[in-house]
C-alpha cells in the first residue's frame, strides 16, 4: 500500500490542497506509452496470451485442426481379415483321406458415396473457423476483465489520493483551531470539533487505501505477467474520441468474434445436418478375396462387396442433426440480439457516463469556490467554524463523487473501445475458413 503523503502544515496550502488532488498525475507512468493511464500494449497482450482461458481456447483450435484433417482423410480403412483351418476328410466308411490345411485371407475398405467428403472438409473448416473465432473471443474477455480490474485499482487509489487530500485539510484546520485556543480567541470544543473530524477522514482514508490494495492484489492475482507501476496513474478528465461513439458502437458489430463463431456453428450445423441425411444410405465396402484349401488343391481369388441397408437408426440420427441445425440457427439470432445489445448498452452507458462526470465536475468547481469563499470569511469573522466543517465535509463529498464519475467515465470509454476492437485487440489477418 502507498505511503500517505506529509500532512500540509500552512494554512494558506489547504485551500488549494483538495483542487491540487484532483489535477493529473502521470510521472509514474512510461514516458513514451501514447496513453499512460493504461499499461502498455506490449504487456497487455503479453498477460491476455498467457492468461489461462486464452491457452485453453488456443488447445482447443489446435483439437480442430487435427479433428478437420481426421474428417477429411474419413473414418475408412482397410480391414485384413484371415483365417487358418485344418480339416480331417474322411469318407462315408470312417476311412481317412487325409488331413488338410486350409487359408483364407480378405482385404476391404469401405469407400464414401459422393458429396460424403467434401461435406466432411466442411464441417471440419467450419469447426476450425469456430475454434479460432472462440479463441479471439477469450481473449476479447481477458481484455475486458484486465481493464474491469484495472480501473478498479486505478479508481481506488483516485478515492485514496482525494481522503488524503481531506486529511491534510483536517490536520491543517485543527492546528490553526489550536493556535487560536492557546491565544484564547477560540473555544476548546472547537478543538474537539475538528479533532472528531480528522479522525473521521482518517478513518475514510484507511478504508480508502484498503480497497486500494484489495483491487492491486485482485488485479496482480489474474493477471501476473502484467507489470504494475509502484504507483497508480493518475485517471485523466475525459476525452470523446475524434471520431465520436457513434462509430465505435458501429464497429461492435462488425468485429464481433462472438459473432463469427455462432455464423461458423451454424454452417458447421447445415453441414452435419446434410451428412446425416446422406449417411442413410451406408457406404459400400469393396475388397479382394484369396483363399487355398485342401492343402492347395484348389485355389481361388475373388473380389468381395458389401453395402449395409439403412433402418430406423440411420433415420433418427438424421432427424436429430436437422433439428440441431435449427436449434444452432435459433441460438445465432440470440447472439445477434446479445451484440447489438452490447453495442448499445456501450453507447447509453458511455454517454451517459459522459454526463454524469460533466455534473460532477461543475458540482465540484462550485463547492471549491465556495468552500475558498467559507475559509476567508472564518478569518474575517463572518462565518462559523460548523460553516467551515460543514462545507470541507460538502468539498470531500463532491470531489469523491467526481473521482467516481471519472472512474466510470474512462471505465465506461475503455469498454467501448475494447468491444469495438479499438483498444489492445485487433483482426491482424482475415479468418482463413471464412475469406
């Protein structure tokens, strides 16, 4: 957890002090990063290719390679079948003829009708292209989850710097009280007043700091390889992007991994669904036949066939696979309504976000103003020490309500841009199974 800051001694430096904690701060960051409030891509890219749920897509497009070319070399081989017999012949008065050796040996294959393999290449493509869409699509969900816990951190320790600021302002007014109860030009309640209040903020301040190192450690635990400043970065004010949300909502759609995997499924479904359907005719099995017996007397060589006859099971299996490729179909309008409204909760949350932080960024400037306003009428007389106390409380409340508002604001853009592929995650080539 970060050091607290030295308490600020002079009066004169209270006034601005809780304005000062607001302005950005980014000397912790990297100096060349072109935004230093998030981590660099290199090591944002870096911990999404070894977080655990990105290996283990990888497996699985690695499983679909192999499962494609196993679909297309097709389930046949050769079979060798043999046999040996030795036969005792022996005429109808019991006499012997004579002990024979007898051998048979078979080779078959079983070959697939026409249109069986070029819809197994299919399904095996299409099972590929699923794999490879669901594998981006993990890492799109780290990505999401690495800037959940990033802002966490980030916004925490935001709320920290803004409780500590108030503590500095606390310690400040009650030594000023204090001079003024040693001239005798105050009350020790009021002392007593101001002590009550430090020690309210300082209890603020340590809860504070505690989520600050919650959201650190949960951030470091899930993703270790990223490298994390001593220091959190400063959250900058806002900024809309130059072309406007509009076109990153637009975008959400057309990058969508999700998507591209339920689009794949759905070929991969018509396609098993039309290999069902020519699996009820079975496909038939061809061979060559050589045999010897009566110890070779007589010899033979043939060629053998065979074709099995489709039944109620072959029938079922085929109403089966078309009633999963209308279920795999339906399942893809669902995703479709899910990413457009991913792409619209965004847009709403982010502009609204937008606003919010605007407002709390006016309430705050007001209530400082105020609050400077409030100060110089104590020394002049004007106004009470409960006026003074009662408008620091006011200041640390709006100022902590805008640390929120500015959290949410960039946490609410960073989504926005990581849904549309615009942050740490990009296409780099087209899918090879869908050109």
């Amino acid at each position: 957890m970060p050091k607290p800051r030295a308490a600020h001694a002079p009066s004169v430096v209270r006034i601005v002090a809780l304005a000062l904690a607001l302005q950005p701060a980014i000397a912790h960051a990297a100096p060349d990063a072109p935004e230093p409030w998030l981590p660099a891509k290199a090591d944002v890219v870096q911990a999404l290719s070894s977080h655990p749920g990105v290996t283990a897509a990888n497996a699985r497009t690695t499983a679909a390679r192999a499962e494609a070319a196993a679909l297309s070399s097709g389930p046949h081989e050769f079979t060798l079948t043999t046999s040996y017999l030795s036969r005792t012949v022996q005429d109808s008065s019991g006499i012997g003829n004579g002990r024979f050796n007898e051998f048979e040996a078979q080779v078959t294959r079983p070959v697939r009708l026409p249109g069986k393999a070029r819809l197994d290449r299919q399904i095996g493509s299409q099972g590929v292209s699923y794999a490879q869409n669901m594998a981006e699509d993990q890492v799109h969900q780290a990505a999401l989850r690495l800037a959940q816990g990033w802002w966490d951190w980030l916004g925490a320790a935001r709320e920290a710097q803004v409780d500590r600021a108030a503590v500095a302002n606390y310690q400040a007014l009650l030594a000023s009280v204090q001079r003024r109860v040693a001239l005798r030009d105050a009350a020790a309640l009021e002392g007593l007043q101001v002590s009550a209040a430090l020690n309210s903020a300082r209890a603020q301040s340590e809860r504070s700091h505690g989520r600050e190192a919650v959201a650190r450690a949960r951030l470091a635990a899930q993703f270790p390889g990223l490298p994390l400043p001593a220091l959190a970065p400063d959250i900058p004010a806002p900024q809309l992007p130059a072309g406007g949300l509009g076109a990153l909502h637009d975008k959400i759609l057309g990058h969508s991994h999700e998507l591209a995997a339920a689009e794949a499924l759905v070929r991969q479904s018509d396609a098993q669904a039309d290999r069902a359907r020519k699996e009820r005719t079975g496909d038939p099995s061809f061979g060559v036949r050589v045999f010897s017996e009566k110890g070779g007397m007589e010899k033979g060589a043939g060629v053998v066939f065979s074709i099995p006859f489709g039944g109620g099971n072959r029938a079922a299996m085929a109403d089966r696979a078309s009633a999963q490729a209308s279920a795999v179909n339906a399942d893809l309008q669902a995703v479709r309504l899910d990413m457009q409204e991913t792409a619209d909760a965004d847009l709403v949350e982010t502009q609204t976000c937008f606003a919010a932080w605007q407002l709390a960024q006016d309430a705050h400037d007001g209530q400082m103003a105020a609050l400077q306003k409030i100060r110089r009428g104590l020394q002049l007389g004007e106004f009470s020490l409960a006026d003074v106390l009662l408008a620091e409380r006011q200041a640390h409340d709006t100022m902590r309500a805008e640390t929120l508002a500015r959290t949410d604001a960039m946490r609410a853009l960073t989504r926005l841009r990581i849904d549309s592929h615009e942050l740490w995650i990009g296409d780099t080539e087209p899918d090879a199974a869908n050109p």
